[in-house]
C-alpha cells in the first residue's frame, strides 16, 4: 500500500512541476526538417525565437467596464449639468377663479328661507 501511495504522491507532484513551468514548445521549418524550441510560460512563439508578450490593455475585461462606466457618468453629468443650466420652462396653468355669490337677502314669496336666515317683517 505504500508503494501506490508513494506513486501517486510522485504523479501529483509531476503534475505540479509541469503546470507551474507551463513552457511552450514550439517549432518552425529550418530547410526540410523542423526545429523545436521551449519558450517559457510568459513568452510566445515567434518564428525562430521567443517573444515577450506586450500587455495589451484591449483584452482585459476590467479595461471595457471602466470605460463603459466613464461614458455613462459622463453623459450623466452631462444631463444633469443641462438641466441646469437650461431648466426646462414652467408650464401656465390657467388661473382658477372662485366666485361666491351671495344668497338673495328676501326670499321669493311662498319660498322657505334658508337655515340661519333670519327675515324679519
């Protein structure tokens, strides 16, 4: 039992080796016959040698929501700085008049008179 064990501690560990060196092999055709190189895990292949890669700022994904959040808060302030500056006019209403008549103060004859309406003859 120890001997699987130790087998598989040794593939684990092989494992390990290889996914933390992760080289590249690469090849080009020199004549008839290729050629083949190891380049490391940062570089590319590039013809007949490595290359280091340069960062490229268009495929990192935080790159597009930062500009994406910039035109938004732009436009944004754009808006509101507008609004400001040129508010938008105040609509007229109509003017609401309330007119109160007044009760005639004798009553038609053969009419009661109104409630708190005191005639006196």
């Amino acid at each position: 039992m120890s001997c699987g064990l130790a087998r598989a501690a040794a593939l684990l560990l092989g494992l390990l080796v290889q996914c933390t060196e992760a080289k590249k092999h690469c090849w080009y055709f020199e004549g008839l016959y290729p050629t083949y190189y190891i380049c490391r895990s940062y570089e590319d292949c590039c013809g007949s040698r490595c290359c280091v890669r340069a960062l490229s700022i268009q495929r990192l994904w935080y790159f597009w929501f930062l500009l994406m959040m910039g035109v938004l808060f732009c436009c944004g302030a754009g808006f509101f700085i507008r609004r400001r500056m040129y508010p938008p006019p105040l609509i007229e209403e109509p003017t609401f008049n309330v007119s109160y008549t007044r009760q005639p103060s004798n009553p038609a004859p053969g009419q009661p008179a109104p409630p708190g309406l005191h005639v006196v003859c």
